[in-house]
C-alpha cells in the first residue's frame, strides 16, 4: 500500500505517505463548494507532473555535473468549463538558474527526460501538455 486518504469533513482530506508517514491534506477547490485553503486533488495531479518532470531532470544533472539547485516549474492548472469537470490543459515553464550552464547537447537530453518522466506517460492523451524549457 502506498497511502491513505480520510475524509476530515468539510470537504477536506488527510492523504498519509504510509513509507515516511508525511501527511497533507487537501481541499475541494473553491469553485466546487471547497474552501481552497489547501491543493485540490487536480492542483495535486498537476503539480505531481512538475514533481516529477523536475525531479527526473535532477537525476541527470548530477550525473552531468551540472548546477540545478533553485531551478522551479511554474504550474497552471486549466480545468474545463463543461461537464464532466476536467483538466484539460497543465502548463509547465521550467526555469532555470543562470547557474546552469549545459551544452546544447545536455539540454536536448534534459528536455526528452523530463518528456518522458512517469506522470507525463500517466496522463490522459486528452490533457494538453504546454511545457517550456527557460534556459
């Protein structure tokens, strides 16, 4: 078993990582009846995407030698306006220090790791993915 989700009320769940025992909660998103006060379970996924696509990039970076701390992801989330409720678009700009100085070569091989990083492969085909790489 890799988690737990209990319901709190009020719209609110406490998720426990059963291996480091870390626990968040989240919310159901303010314009679904929630208070917004934590990620909601598509803030979550999205976010899970740069987690993921950064985390993977890092793993090849050090085997670089390459300089990757502070370098972020900004996530936009972009849920649909029809029924059923939806993600129907993430967007992700990586950011990178000026620090970081890869070779034109290094970078082609971060941009197709971080493509292939497990949550992306997860993903619905249907979710458009708009990922930039800011050098």
């Amino acid at each position: 078993m890799t988690s737990t989700v209990v319901y709190k009320g009020n719209l609110r769940t406490e998720l426990t990582h059963l291996q480091s025992g870390t626990v968040i909660e989240n919310d159901a998103p303010a314009d679904n009846k929630g208070k917004g006060e934590r990620f909601s379970p598509t803030d979550l996924l999205a976010t899970s995407l740069g987690s993921c696509m950064i985390t993977t990039i890092a793993i090849r970076a050090a085997d670089m030698n390459l300089n990757f701390e502070e370098t972020k992801i900004e996530i936009t989330k972009i849920m649909s306006s029809d029924a059923p409720r939806r993600i129907i678009e993430i967007k992700a700009d990586l950011i990178f220090t000026k620090n970081f100085n890869a070779t034109p070569e290094q970078k082609e091989q971060l941009i197709r790791i971080a493509r292939n990083c497990p949550v992306e492969k997860s993903l619905h085909p249907d979710i458009k993915l708009n990922v930039s790489f800011l050098w």
